[in-house]
C-alpha cells in the first residue's frame, strides 16, 4: 500500500517538476518575445535618427549651396548695373552732344564767317574727343573672371557627382575581386581564361566531370568565397535578355533535378532574374515579383552582402536604384557570387555576363 503511495507521489512530482519546467520555458520564451520586441523599437529608432541626421545634412549642403549661388549671382548683378550704368552715361554723353549739334545746326546761319570756321574746329574737336570716349570697345566686362567662375562652378558640380550616389561611394569601398571557378561552370558555358566572363554556347564543353560542376543549368560560382565582413560586386549585364545573378552557398545542388539547382529556389541561394524586361527576385523557392521595374534596363547589376546585417541586396548600379533587399538575419554558411548567364533565348542573348571592377564608376559615354 505505502509503496503505491510513494509511486503515486512520486509521479505527482515528477508532473509537478515537469510543469514547472515549462513555465520557466515559457516564461524564458515571453521574455525573449519581450527583448525582440524592444530590439525592433531600438532598430526602428536608430534608423529614423540617422535619417534625420543625414536628411539634415542634406539640407544644410542645399542651404550652403543656395547661399553660395546668391552671392554668386548678387556680384555678378552689381558688375552688370554698374558696366550698364557706364553704357548709360556714354549714352547720355553723345545724346548731349548731338543736341548741341543740332544747336548748331539751326544757328550756323545766322553766324560769321570767321566764327563758323571757329566754332566748327571746336566741334570736331569734341566730337573726336566725344567718339574716341564713347568707343564701345572700351568697355569690357570681365570676362577672365566669368570664365574662371564658370569654371569654378563646374568643378564643384563634377566634384558633386563623383561623389553621388552616397551609396554608391560606400559600396565602392567593399568591391569585392570576384573570380569565377571555370571547375564548377556548366559544360555549355565558356569561362574566361581571367575568370571575369561567362558565355553561352550551344556546344557541349569538353571539361572535366568533377562533383562541384553544375550538368543541369548554367551555372558557375566563384572561387573564393567569404564568411564575414561586407562585400559588394558588379556585373556588367547590357544587350542581355535573360540572366540571374546572386550568392549561394557551396551546398547548392549541382546534379539531379534541374530545379534544385537553380538560382534561388533552395534556401542556399539568393538571386535576382531578368528576362524579357521582367525583374524577379527568389529565395527559398519563393517568387517576389518587381513589377515596378518593369521595362527598366541597367547596364551593370550590383550585388551587397552583409554577413553582420544578414543583408543580400541588389541594385541597377547605373544609378544605385534599389531592385530587391532580402533580410537572412544570419548566414549558416561560406557565401559565393554566382551567376548564370541563361540560354540564347531565341537567339537574343548571346552576350556575355562579363564581372566588372566594383571599385570603380562605369565610364559616362
């Protein structure tokens, strides 16, 4: 009897203990809810005050620029009135002498001889004095300023525009020097001897078969891939209809069903694909459609991670217009630039996907 007891008590604690268990869990994980709360607030906050920050900054260049430009103007205004008022006055000078003249003119009759003879020598003399002061020649602007104003003013504009977009100052400094690993390309592929280039052919390479080599799209991946840090690179991709570019992980399939391998369409892989003018990013199997890119056409396709962000972010780099933004939170593993450069759809895409030097600006044509 007493032994029943004692095993009825000791399952009631054992319940007890077990109950009591899980409400610390839970309690742990409301807790955690709470602090994740609190970390959005935290992260919202943070953000909107260097917005503000930089929005103000903004707004103080725009106010600098605006004064400078007031000032600029207001000089030249004041050198004007007073080149004019000068024009006026030499005006004014022959309209004086011309009534004199006419004066003249209406007397001369009623004068001597020996006087008009006098009076005309007088004349050419003011008028001589009048036409070589009054020579339009004689008033300059000047222009050696102007010019060098003018100059000045352009400088500061270049100057401006070699700094923006502020983005694209910043991503700059995270180029990354991306090779491609011509051991993975698929056979269809040509890999440039650099490495910086890939190109459909309908011809069937004769490469080596190797388990990192893609069979089932056209793919290639980089050779070297990163873990930490930030890393940002371009591809050019102009005169393409069809492309995906991205990250992946070196666990992406590379045999076996088509599908498993494509950019995008396992959780190992991020990528955005063009074709025919629509932009769709992929993740995780799942479409997101940017109809509002439609129609749109960048001559080179920027790529940013940031392993501490968890951030996979691509834009048109011509003008650092966002495209797409995936939020990872974390990276489980080594993360490697990969691209595929799509079939000849049609024979519209033969061009290659060729990888250019992030740290630099595309040349203005």
């Amino acid at each position: 009897m007493n032994s029943k007891v004692d095993g009825k008590a000791t399952h009631e604690e054992m319940l007890h203990k077990h109950q009591q268990h899980l409400q610390r869990q839970r309690n742990a994980i409301a807790y955690r809810m709470k602090k994740l709360a609190a970390k959005q607030v935290e992260i919202t906050k943070k953000t909107n005050a260097v917005k503000e920050k930089i929005r103000k900054k903004y707004e103080d260049m725009k106010r600098v620029l605006d004064e400078d430009l007031r000032i600029t103007l207001t000089q030249l205004d004041i050198e004007c009135e007073a080149t004019e008022k000068l024009v006026e006055d030499r005006i004014e000078d022959c309209y004086h002498l011309t009534q004199e003249l006419d004066q003249e003119l209406s007397n001369i009759a009623k004068v001597k001889t020996q006087e008009s003879d006098f009076q005309s020598a007088e004349t050419e003399t003011r008028i001589f004095e009048t036409l070589k002061l009054t020579d339009p020649d004689l008033i300059q602007m000047d222009e050696f300023k102007n010019d060098q104003l003018l100059s000045l003013t352009i400088n500061l504009l270049l100057f401006i525009r070699s700094q923006v977009p502020v983005n694209k100052k910043l991503f700059q400094s995270y180029a990354a020097d991306v090779v491609l690993d011509a051991d993975t390309a698929h056979p269809k592929l040509i890999i440039s001897p650099k490495g910086d280039s890939a190109t459909y052919t309908d011809t069937w390479q004769d490469v080596p078969e190797t388990p990192s080599r893609f069979d089932t799209t056209l793919n290639v991946i980089s050779q070297q891939g990163f873990s930490e840090g930030r890393q940002y690179w371009e591809v050019d991709v102009s005169g393409k209809t069809y492309w995906e570019l991205g990250l992946t992980y070196p666990s992406i399939s590379r045999k076996g069903r088509e599908e498993d391998s494509w950019l995008g369409r396992g959780t190992e892989s991020w990528c955005v694909e063009y074709f025919n003018g629509d932009y769709t990013a992929w993740h995780g199997g799942v479409q997101h459609e940017l109809p509002l890119l439609a129609g749109k056409q960048f001559t080179r396709i920027g790529v940013y991670c940031s392993i501490p962000g968890g951030l996979v972010c691509f834009l048109g780099a011509d003008t650092m217009t966002p495209l797409h933004c995936f939020c990872a939170g974390s990276f489980s593993d080594t993360l490697h630039q990969a691209l595929c450069p799509g079939d000849d759809n049609e024979g519209t895409n033969w061009k290659s996907l060729k990888i250019c030097d992030a740290s630099r600006s595309a040349p203005v044509l």
